[in-house]
C-alpha cells in the first residue's frame, strides 16, 4: 500500500472518528443548553409576572384606599363644615399626622369655585369649570387623574369623590404627593438595573420612573387594548436587553411597566452558557487530541504491517522465484550435460588420433592440437557452469553440527589471506567472543561466506577494508554475521537484481551469476535469512542470519 | 597402440571387460573406441535391456551405466545387473546432478558415481578400481 492510501486512511479514520464523537457532544451540549435557556426564560419571565401582578394590587389598594378615605371624609362631615377652610385645614393636619400623601384638600361646588382650600397653594380662587377632570368627576362621581401640571405648573395628580347636599353637588378633592406614589411604584425593584413605572392609555408617563427617559417603544406593544394578567416581553435596544413585564391596573386606566435587565436576570444562565461552552470546548480539544493519536497509532501500525508484508512478499516472490529456477536449472542441466559429454568424448578421441605418427607429420598438427586444447578447455568451462547450476538447484539436506561460527568465518578467511594481501586490502574483525554455538552445516556456511569475501574483495579492487562483525541480533534472536566493504556500492538497478540467478556485474568468464542465488537458497535452507545495504560511493553490506537451532 | 606415444598398455588376457550402456549412440561409439585403444576390452549398447540381453552371452567385469534413459532406466538395470550377476560393478553416470540419485544408486550397490561431462583419465581410473574390486570378490 503506498504512502498516500495510508495518508488517505488516516484522514478517513480521522473524520469518522470525529464525526462520530463531536457531532453527539456538539448536539448535547446545544440541545441541554438550549432547553436550559427555554426554561430558564420561562421562569425568569414566570418570575416577573408575579411580581408585577403582586405590584399591581399594592397599586391598586393604594388608590382604592385613597378613594375610600376622600369619600369618608367627604360623607362623615357636612359641606358646612367643609366649607371652612379652618376646619379643612384641621382635617388635613390630623391625616397628614399619620400620612403625607395628600398634600392639600379643596371643596368645590358646582360651578368648578373652590369653596374652600387647604394645602401650601394659593388656590383658592381657581375656578375648574374648564378643567377636563372636574367634568368627568361630575359624571363618575370619582374621578382619579392622570399625572397634569395643572394651575401649579408642575406634575401632579388629584383624586376626587362626589357628595350630593341640599340639593347640590360637591366635589371634594385632593392632591397627592407624586413622590409618595412614584416611590410606591418603584418599590421593591427586581435587580441592580430593574425599573418599574406607570404609563397611562396615551403612553404618557405617570410616574419618574428610576432610570432617565423611556423609549416608548419599551411598552408601545402593550397599549393596544387593555388585557387581564400580565405580558412579557423582551426587549433590545442596542446594546441593551431587557424583559418588559406589563400589566392594566384595575382602579385606574393606566399600565405597570415593569422592566428587568436581562443579564442581571440570566446570570445564571450565562455562567451556565460559558460552562457548557468550556465544556464542550475542552470535550471537542481532547477528542481531537485523542482521535489525532489514535489514528496516527493506527496509521503507523499499519504502515508496519504493509511493509512487513511487502517484505514477505518480496522474500516469497525471491524464494518461489528461486524453486522455479533450481527445476528449470536441473533440466537444462541435464540436456546440456549429455551433448557436453559427447563433445567432450569426440575430442578425445581427436586427441587421440593426434598420437598417431601419420598425423603427428602434418603441417596443421600444431593447429589440430591447439584446436582440441580450446574444445576440451570450453567444454570444462561449460561443464562448470552447469555443475554450480546443478548445485544450486540440489535439493540436499544439510547435515548440521554444533559450530563455531567465529571459527567457521576465520578458517574461510584464511582462503583469501594471499589474495587480501596481494590486493593491501585490511580485514577487521568485530567478532563477539561469547556467541553461542549453533547448529548449522559447516561447510555450506562456507559456501556463503566464502562467495560474500570474493564479492567484497572483486567490489573493492584494491586498498580497502573489509569489517566482519558477529553478534547476536537482537530484534529475532539470531545469530548475525555482517560482511561490510568500503567498495563502490551498487545502483538500485543493480540492487534489485543480485539474488537472481545468473546475474552479474563481473566480466563474461569471471562470474557465473550464481553465487548469491546459491547463498540466498543455502542460507534459506539452513532457516536463517540473508539480506544487504548498499549506498553508491560508501560500499555495500550483506548481513546474515542464522538460527540458533537449525529448524527441522 | 606403441608405447612411445605414453598410452597405458595393458596386457589383452588381464584387460577389464567392460561395458558401456548409454542411450546417447555418439558417446558410446566414442567411449567405446578410447577405452579400446587403453587396453580395456569394450562393447556398447544403447538402453538398459540391450545391456542386459549381451550380460547374459557374455562376461563383462564393469558395466558404465547412463542413469537417464528412456525405457528402462540405469537404477532399474543396475537392480537387475546386481541380482544376475553380483560380481560385475556398475559405475553410474548421469547428466542430471541429483546427489539423491546417485545416493540409490550407490545404496542397489553401484560401484561409483560420475557426472557427466567427466575426463577420461577418471572413467579409465575408476574402471580399473572397479575391475580389482570384481577381482576380489
């Protein structure tokens, strides 16, 4: 498999993971956050609604009761006495002792003439037959205001209640204190930035309320009609977002405007938000570390495997490549051997004759023989080269002994010794002392070795080194022999085609091509394995493995 | 045949009989003649049946048996040769390298085993050992 599959399947492996592991978190962590916000909304608005329905009561009594008192005034003494201003001056005293939410007392007959005054205004000559309040208090018989600026020139509301007498209507009427009520209307705010205030039908508004001027756009939705209960809404405005909460009060056409900051109120929530957001951020950063690891764990296991099967398939390919050619060898062989061994007679026989004086007394008899010499000669060339074909080919069964290898590869050494020093080539021995022995053939184990000292030397030429290291490998447990020289190396070209039978880099006569296929099936024989590293210009190395115990 | 020409001259009554079998008629022509011409007294056949139809007219101390031939092969002959005639030696020689081959052959009682293409300084050395060891027998 090449690289890229693999690059392919990591990212494969990568997304599924991923998409499996963070499209559930991502979705859990939205959905509990989304039904935690939906809820939360519920009640925060749950919340304000019962507060301002609570508020519109207290409202709502205070009017009631501030109706309820005028008229028990009103009807507990007599216009005569109202009329007096010294006597309404007495009762707004004795009330405003408990009280100060009525500022001042007027009684006014039919005719909108105050009859009498109490309170700090110099009113007692106004006239209210014009006054909007004063008709409508003579058709309702109790009248409250809105929030008007009035003869005074400054906001105000007045309550007034009806008293019929001799025949005549009275009105009595009272001022009250706007800082009392506006001071009742924000009482008990909800939060730091909470507000709540009065408006009436027109949107006017009726009390200060805590926080500058309102948009009315704040409460505009809500003074279409009038409903029963309170509304919520939410509201933004730049950067401001708030819960409107709005309620019609019952003494009075005027709306409860209740207005919440909408971060004080969902504190909770967001701090919720950033712990879900936290969460989920550090859930999705240790799922993508985690699948990150774990796929390149998978993708380098992998890449393991693939090479460790393309080595065996090449190892397969070679030895399979090896049988076929070891029977094709033996059947050449044999054809060839026959026809070799006919030549071989006939030449004989040719020299034989040349024995005879009659021939002997040619001229050509010099030709004859030098021709017969050339035969024979070719003949046992050709012969050779069959017989290591047919070697490779055998089938024979190592005969195994407890060696030395140290001892084996010093002893096939010592072959070489007048070659190495004829060529000033320096051997050096790496050999570790304290191998074990291992059950192998001798003399086959000679074979190999033998053939990897002439390659390393035919590689060299002349001046250079040869290392021969021994040691135990660690990774299988095998005895290791390596065989480096400082040569020239060999091409990948060349690289990938040592082992095949018959191929050589050596000069037509010198090299059969054989020797590497035949070590490559000793070795393998012998349960071990064989296998090289070369680098143009640095020199080639060839490292042999051998069991312990010979395999049976 | 003179002795000057450094051939080995062996006296006709102590000469080996020997026989070649091989199925390849050039080589047991040639072979025939260079043995003759070495002293040895020898005949040819070209398969194992011949070989062994010509054993039972005639005495022969050494046979040189092809391993390879078709019909009857050299193992099968070399049998029949050792049941019939157990003083005679048989040296194999075969084309096809198999060592396992020449280990049966060696096991049914072949006296030797040559591959081909093999110099005649070693049949004729080999067919004389072979002569003295049916000498003793």
């Amino acid at each position: 498999m090449s690289v890229f599959g693999l690059k392919d399947l990591g990212t494969k492996i990568a997304i599924t993971a991923l998409g499996f592991s963070l499209i559930p978190l991502i979705a859990l962590g939205v959905t509990m956050y989304s039904m935690f916000s939906s809820t939360y909304h519920s009640k925060v608005q749950a919340n304000i609604a019962t507060l301002a329905e609570n508020k519109r009561q207290g409202i709502d009594l205070f009017l009631r009761e501030q109706v309820s008192q005028l008229r028990t005034l009103a009807y507990s003494h007599t216009i005569e006495d109202l009329s007096s201003p010294e006597t309404l001056e007495n009762i707004l005293t004795t009330m405003q002792l408990s009280s100060k939410t009525f500022i001042d007392l007027g009684l006014i007959n039919e005719e909108g003439v105050h009859v009498s005054y109490s309170g700090p205004y110099n009113l007692s000559q106004a006239n209210y037959k014009n006054e909007t309040w004063f008709n409508q208090v003579m058709v309702r018989k109790i009248y409250v205001s809105d929030v008007f600026e009035g003869f005074r020139g400054f906001p105000h509301m007045i309550i007034a209640v009806t008293k019929q007498e001799k025949g005549r209507v009275w009105i009595l009427r009272a001022t009250i204190d706007s800082d009392i009520f506006d001071s009742l209307v924000r009482w008990l705010q909800l939060g730091d930035l909470g507000d709540a205030y009065l408006v009436n039908r027109a949107g006017e508004l009726q009390t200060r309320p805590r926080f500058g001027n309102k948009s009315r756009e704040i409460y505009a939705s809500f003074l279409g009609g009038n409903f029963s209960g309170a509304k919520i809404k939410e509201f933004e405005d730049g950067n401001k977002k708030i819960f409107v909460g709005g309620i019609w009060l019952e003494e009075k056409d005027w709306l409860l405007v209740i207005e919440e900051d909408m971060r004080g109120e969902l504190k909770p929530l967001f701090k919720t938000q950033a712990a879900t957001w936290g969460v989920m951020g550090s859930g999705v950063a240790i799922i993508i570390i985690g699948t990150l690891m774990i796929t390149r764990m998978i993708v380098s296991q992998q890449e393991r495997t693939s090479r460790q099967q393309a080595q065996l398939n090449e190892e397969l390919i070679q030895s399979s490549k090896m049988a076929a050619l070891g029977k094709l060898a033996a059947g050449v062989a044999h054809e060839v051997n026959n026809p070799l061994a006919v030549i071989r007679e006939k030449a004989g026989w040719m020299r034989d004759l040349l024995e005879e004086e009659d021939v002997k007394a040619s001229p050509n008899f010099q030709e004859f023989e030098d021709a017969v010499n050339k035969i024979e000669q070719h003949v046992e060339r050709a012969g050779n080269v069959v017989h290591r074909m047919l070697g490779f080919a055998r089938r024979m069964e190592p005969v195994c002994n407890d060696l030395f290898i140290n001892d084996v590869i010093k002893q096939t050494a010592a072959f070489l010794d007048n070659e190495v020093k004829f060529r000033n080539i320096e051997m050096v021995w790496k050999l570790a002392p304290d191998l074990p022995t291992i059950q192998s053939d001798a003399s086959q184990i000679q074979q190999v070795i033998l053939n990897l000292f002439n390659n390393a030397i035919d590689a060299i030429g002349r001046n250079g080194h040869i290392t021969v290291t021994t040691g135990v490998d660690a990774a299988s447990k095998m005895l290791s022999i390596v065989i480096r020289d400082d040569g020239p190396g060999m091409d990948k070209e060349v690289q990938g085609r040592i082992f095949d039978p018959f191929f050589t880099t050596k000069k037509v006569g010198e090299g059969t091509g054989l020797g590497l296929s035949i070590s490559y099936s000793i070795i393998s024989k012998l349960g071990g394995s064989i296998r090289f590293e070369s680098e143009v210009g640095k020199g080639t190395e060839f490292t042999i493995l051998l069991p312990v115990k010979h395999h049976e | 045949m003179s002795e000057k020409n450094g051939v080995q001259i062996v006296p006709v009554h102590a000469g080996p009989r020997v026989l070649v079998v091989d199925d390849e008629q050039d080589f047991v022509e040639t072979l025939v003649k260079r043995l003759e011409r070495r002293g040895f007294e020898v005949s040819g056949v070209g398969s194992g049946q011949e070989a062994l139809l010509l054993l039972g007219k005639e005495r022969f101390d050494v046979v040189i048996l092809d391993v390879m031939m078709p019909g009857m092969d050299g193992i099968e002959t070399l049998r029949e040769i050792k049941l019939g005639w157990p003083k005679t030696q048989v040296i194999l020689l075969s084309g096809h390298g198999g060592e396992e081959m020449g280990m049966r052959g060696m096991a049914y009682g072949a006296y030797s085993y040559l591959l081909k293409p093999v110099s005649l300084k070693i049949v004729v050395e080999t067919a004389y050992m072979a002569f003295e060891e049916s000498g003793l027998r």
